[in-house]
C-alpha cells in the first residue's frame, strides 16, 4: 500500500465499514454473557447479517434474526480497537469532529431502552441495557484517557489492528454485508443517475427538435413572403 494520505484515507474507509459490525459484535458478546449467566445455558445468540434493499432504512428497535451457537467472546478488545480507530480518526486523520462510535453506543442504548419502554417488563433487556451503558461509560474514559497523552497511533498499527478486527468471524459476516450493502447502494444511484442522463438527453433532443421546427417553418414564410406578388 501507498504511504501519506491517501493510505490515511483508504484507512478512514475501512474503519468506517467496521464501526457498525464491531459494536453489534459487542452488543451480541454482552447478550450472550447476559443469557449465560441467567440461565447458565450453553447456548448463545448469535447476529446474522444480511444487506437491507436500497429503499430500507435501519429499524432502531429490531435486533434481526437471531441464531444459537456455542462461542463467547470478551467486549474488552472490541471497546479498546474502537476506542483506538476513534482517536485515528479524529485526532490523527483529522477526518470528523464528531465520534462515530460514541453515536453507535448512543442509538444502540437508545434502541434497549426503547425496547424496556415499550414492551412489557423484562431483565434481560434491562441487564443489556446496563451493560451496554457500562462499557459505553468505559469506552469515554479510554478515548479521554488516549487524547489526554495524545497517544502515538501509526499507519502500519491501524492497518493491522482493521487486519486483525475485519478476520474475526464475527465481526467479518456483518463487514461483509455493509460493503455488500453500500456497493448495492452506489449501483442504485448509478442507475439513478444514468437514467436521469436519458431524460435530460430526450428533454434536450425533443426542445431542439421543437426550435427547428418553428425555425424552419418561420424561414418557409419568409420565403413564401418574398416569393408572392405584391399587391
């Protein structure tokens, strides 16, 4: 790969791609905990991913298809990566003002709490509900604590930990179906676009077929004027 900015921004892409499959992995890892250590089950939840149509938008109180398997994982390493692409991003890239990851804790806390708000009473989504809002206050105090020291994040770091993050299978079946997601998207818009291109072609063909048409007619009587006897 290339060195300078444009790395610095194939990376901005690709962190972006992750931001939504790294916090539904962490969301899915403290579901998992939460079921175990309610029911002691060996069975566990597990998020499949799929990309919606290109008219669809994100329904913030669905959680899809969930499906048991038996693996569990730690959130640590999931909060710690998105705490370090948060910092690359914004003190490093200098890509956003704003922190991608932090609005992620955000709407998925909003959606549980919606769920314990509009549904009938259960502890599980209020135990999810406050694991979530616990590892969201702990992700603010890594991300305050890497500004505080400016901590030293480069290039070749970041693509290893996006290398490492994007081949855990968890993480890797949601990053698929966003790429597949946005490439379906960018392909929407390009016919979008490219049938806006015809009718804008037609329109111009069919006003320039109008204008001859009177232009000619008007020379017609022009000639027709200087051709008839004068009275």
């Amino acid at each position: 790969m290339e060195n300078g900015w444009q790395s610095i921004k194939y990376a901005q892409f690709e962190i972006s791609y992750m931001i939504r499959p790294i916090l539904e992995a962490i969301r899915n890892i403290l579901r998992n905990t939460i079921l175990w250590n309610t029911t002691q089950s060996n069975q566990q939840i597990e998020q499949t991913s799929k990309p919606l149509p290109f008219s669809a938008s994100r329904c913030h109180s669905c959680k899809g298809d969930p499906k048991k398997n038996g693996n569990s994982r730690h959130v640590e390493m999931y909060d710690q990566a998105s705490a370090i692409f948060s910092h690359f991003l914004i003190h490093k890239a200098f890509a956003r003002k704003d922190d991608p990851f932090l609005t992620g804790f955000r709407e998925m806390i909003a959606e549980e709490t919606y769920s314990c708000t509009s549904r009938a009473p259960n502890d599980f989504n209020r135990l999810l509900l406050q694991e979530l809002s616990d590892i969201g206050n702990k992700y603010k105090q890594e991300t305050q604590t890497m500004k505080s020291v400016d901590a030293s994040i480069d290039l070749p770091a970041i693509y290893e930990l996006i290398s490492i993050m994007s081949a855990i299978r968890l993480v890797h079946e949601q990053l698929v179906a966003v790429k597949r997601r946005h490439r379906m998207t960018i392909e929407q818009y390009d016919i979008m676009y490219s049938l806006l291109f015809i009718y804008q072609f037609k329109m111009h063909q069919q006003f320039y077929n109008v204008n001859y048409y009177l232009l000619e007619k008007q020379n017609r009587s022009i000639n027709l004027f200087y051709q008839s006897d004068p009275i």
